[in-house]
C-alpha cells in the first residue's frame, strides 16, 4: 500500500465583479476553475498559484512561489487581527489547510471545515504508542480504530455527524500504520521546507515576526 500525506493550505479569493458559477464546485469544476484563476490574479498572485486539483482551493505548499506566499503572510496578518488591531502581535494562528490523505495514487480524504497545517500532529498521534487517538482535523472527523499493524478510518460515525465537504468515496478506510509512518516521516520534512521559506521572506522582507514558521505552521500553542 502506497500511503501520502499532501501538505496543502486553503485560499479562496471572491470578486464581485466576477460572474460565480451557479453550482457548487463539485458539479461545475471548469467553471469554479476559471473563476479561482481569475480572482487570483485579480487579487494579485501570479499565473503560477495553482490549485493542488481542478476547482480546489487547496495549494500544495512545496508548489507556492515566494511572491505568492508573501501575499498569503499579509492575509494572514490581516485576517487575524483582533479588536485590538495590533498587527503582527495577532498572529497567532496555524494556517488554514491540513493534509489530503493519498492512497495509492488517489486522493483519498481532504481537509475538512477549521483543517490547520498544525493538525500534522493528530496525525503523528495515530501513529505513536503514546497517543490518545482522538484524531481531530476539522469538522467532521473519522471515528479511528488502532490495531496493532493498522488504523481504520470510520466515515459512517464522524464527530460530528455532518457532511464531508468533499466526499469520502467508501464508508471505511483502512491504512497500513507503517506506511502512514513513513507518510508522515515524509511530510514532516515538507514542512521543514516550508519553515524555511518562510523564515527567509521573513528575513528579506523584513517583516519582524518573530518565529513566524511555528507560528503559521503550528500555531502560537506548539
């Protein structure tokens, strides 16, 4: 079993003055792909912001140019101001996204509503002798079940009982633990890259955040 775990966050633009597709974006994927691309660049990134897949708003980290992720930095700032309006001392939180659960070469299950990077350790709980296993990336979450060489994913009684965003073709998955370890183990040092990216447009554009790779990868709580 071929296990991965791609590292994604979510940005979703709108712009008024761009006719919406009259569907959700499962059932009209071209158009929902045609209007991301173009409130994209209407807000400013580049031709080469590029969903993970089709009508998504989903981007792989490892694929973000540092002009676009300056964009991204900026937002986050922005949309974490609290009454206060304190600027960078208010950023405190992981970025949205989380982790699209790949098997064999198909994507699989997606983040979910308040899915965060921070959430990679709920997955390394999965896999850890020591862990709870209350597996939680949003909402809804799989009910899991840890056996000794494997973790069964149970749609059917996720906390809580709501829809998944993105459907979940069968009802139960099941994953070989080692497999996902090395997933893990993998994306792990993804994210490693992404600190430092983040840490030199930090640097280069003297933004003065302190710590602003654990900050928007792990939230102010790591």
């Amino acid at each position: 079993m071929k296990i991965e775990l791609i590292p994604v966050i979510e940005v979703s633009n709108y712009d008024e003055d761009l006719e919406m597709p009259s569907g959700s974006s499962l059932e009209f994927p071209d158009e929902w792909e045609n209007y991301n691309i173009s409130a994209n660049l209407k807000t400013g990134f580049s031709e080469s912001f590029k969903a993970y897949f089709k009508s998504s708003s989903f981007y792989r980290i490892s694929e973000i140019s540092d002009a676009d992720l300056l964009k991204i930095i900026y937002r986050e700032i922005e949309i974490q101001q609290t009454e206060e309006n304190r600027g960078i001392d208010d950023l405190v939180c992981s970025m949205d996204g989380g982790y699209i659960l790949k098997i064999n070469d198909v994507d699989t299950y997606f983040p979910q509503c308040c899915g965060r990077l921070k959430h990679i350790t709920e997955w390394e709980d999965l896999v850890s002798d020591e862990g709870n296993h209350c597996f939680y990336t949003g909402h809804p979450s799989p009910k899991v079940k840890i056996q000794e060489h494997k973790i069964i994913f149970d749609f059917l009684h996720s906390m809580p009982q709501e829809s998944y965003a993105y459907p979940v073709s069968e009802d139960q998955i099941e994953v070989d633990k080692e497999s996902l370890r090395t997933a893990i183990e993998n994306v792990k040092k993804e994210l490693e890259h992404f600190a430092e990216q983040l840490i030199r447009i930090n640097k280069k554009e003297n933004l003065n955040i302190p710590e602003i790779d654990k900050i928007l990868i792990y939230g102010i709580d790591y």
